[in-house]
C-alpha cells in the first residue's frame, strides 16, 4: 500500500487544497512576472486570509499557506483584484506554463506563452491530466531543461524546436501558425496513447515512435541557478523557498519574477536588500539542500523536514544535493537526488543516488557520514 496520496492534480485559487495548516492557495504568475503593487497585495492578503506565509513551487508559482476557509471567496475577490485570477477553474487548471525568468520584450516567449495557453484551454484537451504543462525556453543558455514539463518549446538555431519531454527530437517552426499545429499535433498523440488516462505524463511514452517531422536533434544545454548579479537584476534565494509576507512585500520594491528554482528575479537590482530570508551568496549550503514543508504542514508527511536540512546543510558537497522529504512523494525535488532522506513512521529512510520513493539503503541516524561514499 502507498505511504501517500497522489492528488494527481494541482492546487490553484479557485481549487485550494487542504493542507495541516489549513487550505494552500496557488497563485500562477502570468509570464512569471509580478508588478510591484502585485506583490504587495499578494502580501497583504496572505497576512489577512492565512498564515502569512508564502511558497515558492518548482514550477514558478506561488503558495499562499493556511488560508482559511470562510476567507477563500475574500481571498479570491483580493485576487481578482490584483489581475491574478483566473475568469474560472477549468481555465486555471489547464494554464500550466512554466517561461524562463529571463525572457525579455520580443524574444517571442510571449507569443508563444498566449498560443500555448489557447491551445491547452481548448475543449478537445480537457482530458489532459491535471499536471499536464509546458515549459517555454527561448532564451540562450537555455534554463529549464530540469525543470518539469511534458512539452518544451525551446531555443534553435533555426527558430523555436518543439519537443515531447523526454524524447531527444523535435520540430523546428519559425512562426506561431506552425507552433500551434506541431503542438497540436503532440496534444493528440498524447490522447491517443492512452497514457493520459488517469495520471499519465508525457514521459511515460519515452521510447516510443513520435508522429512524423519530429526528428531534429535538442540542443543539450545544463544551467544551475545561483543567486547573484543577471542582465535583467539581480537573483536571490528562499530557504527552502518560503518567505514571510512581510519581507515577500519588502522585496517588491519593482516588479519581480518568480522562478521555478525557488528564487526571485528582482528587476533592475543589482544588490542584496536587507530583508530577513534571504540568500544572497552563490555559495550558500542550504542551495544543495530541499526539503518539503514536512509535518506538521503536510498531512501526509511522517515527520519534520526542515531543521534537519538546515541543521545537514553544511555536510552537503559542492556539486551534491540533498533532499530531505517528509514522505515518499517527493513533492518538493520529483527528481533524483545524491542523498535523500525520507520521513518514515520512525526517523528516516535513507535513499543514495535516488528518488524519495526508491528502496531505502537502511535508516539514518545521526551519526551518518551521508556523503562519506559519493
């Protein structure tokens, strides 16, 4: 029987779900993009409907915690406000679109992003799983090949390739007509496999034959993001990618985009500001460490997660990662990790080179030397 539950679909503000601190509300930042009065009225409302507290999620969106739930239709009417609602819930819940933060006016991310969110919108891919996104990655270096997504459309040589996520080809368009229909194209075979039903992800077709035209080779591209100085501002990071209202509003003094590295782009700034949270040096321990919100937050997780990882961080190599989870969902780093330590109905799994999913390698104690073999 599984340790946990898998919703198979994702929270928003019009479908929170319930979490141990009360109800988590998704917000999905247009184009990634906050203007100042944005945030700031994202961090009025959190004070004012939850707990004040803000997640960043692996998909660059954000989290609004312990929300309670005669506030929802108020938070909602906040929201809506602010230009950050969706007209209803079938239209949020297939608006999952994921652009590289450093997209800049006329790179052609926009167009894409508005003909990506037509197309999944569209009555004939209602069936879409509920997780079913797209990751737009124009710029070079490309940066979000780690990050989730089941269809890329990514920078080229000879204009923007579109690829299944896991499969090494794709087809290159230079104009949005034919990014529509290859993406199209790629919506129904992925019906058509019948993968779909239930849970299904692109990536449960790897190795199978793709539709005609889709054989040109990806451009491999590897970007790990450090907070530090960009062309666009300045990048800082989230322990464990929350932050308080407080300081979310101090930080949006301009706009500011919201990255799936559990990092904020701020615009136009090239230093630190002095607000609580942050972490401003390429060469902070606690970037090689994830760790999920753990209980009491989650009602599936076995235990507390993060003074653990804080109190681990330091052991961690460069060039390593650790994850600690406190369930084998994983939520927090879906992919693999050098060690991952998974909450358990006593003390934790300990997992090498794996998933929090993954058989454990025996229990971790204190005295584990993690990395001692790696």
């Amino acid at each position: 029987m599984s340790r946990f539950a898998v919703k198979g679909w994702c929270p928003g503000a019009w479908r929170p779900m319930l979490s141990g601190d009360g109800l988590l509300v998704r917000l999905r930042p247009r184009m990634a993009r906050l203007s100042a009065a944005q945030a700031q009225g994202i961090a009025a409302a959190a004070r004012r409907h939850g707990n004040g507290i803000i997640d960043l999620s692996a998909r660059g969106n954000l989290q609004l915690r312990g929300v309670r739930a005669e506030a929802h239709l108020p938070l909602l009417d906040d929201l809506d406000a602010l230009g950050l609602v969706d007209p209803d819930e079938a239209t949020e819940r297939h608006r999952i679109i994921t652009v590289s933060p450093f997209w800049t006016d006329g790179d052609g991310t926009q167009a894409v992003a508005d003909v990506v969110t037509a197309l999944l919108a569209a009555p004939e891919f209602t069936a879409l799983p509920g997780k079913f996104g797209v990751c737009v990655d124009l710029g070079w270096p490309m940066v979000l090949q780690a990050v989730a997504g089941d269809i890329r459309v990514e920078w080229h040589p000879g204009g923007w390739l579109v690829r299944a996520d896991s499969f090494a080809t794709g087809r290159v368009v230079q104009d949005v007509a034919a990014l529509a229909q290859t993406i199209r194209e790629l919506l129904e075979w992925f019906l058509a496999s019948g993968v779909s039903e239930g849970r299904g992800r692109m990536a449960g077709l790897a190795g199978q034959a793709l539709p005609p035209g889709f054989d040109q080779a990806m451009t491999e591209a590897s970007y790990e993001p450090r907070p530090g100085v960009q062309p666009l501002g300045r990048l800082v990071g989230l322990e464990f990618g929350q932050i308080g209202a407080e300081s979310f509003a101090a930080l949006a003094q301009g706009p500011i985009r919201i990255t799936p590295w559990r990092m904020i782009l701020l615009e136009g700034v090239d230093r630190v500001p002095d607000v609580p949270g942050l972490i401003g040096a390429a060469d902070d321990p606690r970037l090689n460490v994830t760790a999920c919100t753990g209980a009491p937050g989650c009602p599936q997780a076995l235990q507390p997660t993060r003074a653990l990882a804080r109190s681990l961080a330091t052991q961690v190599p460069p060039g390593r990662h650790l994850h600690v989870s406190g369930c084998a969902k994983g939520c927090a780093h879906p992919g693999p990790a050098a060690v991952t330590l998974c909450g358990a109905v006593t003390g934790f799994d300990l997992i090498w080179n794996g998933h929090a999913s993954d058989p454990a390698a025996g229990k971790f104690t204190g005295s584990t030397n993690l990395f001692k073999d790696l």
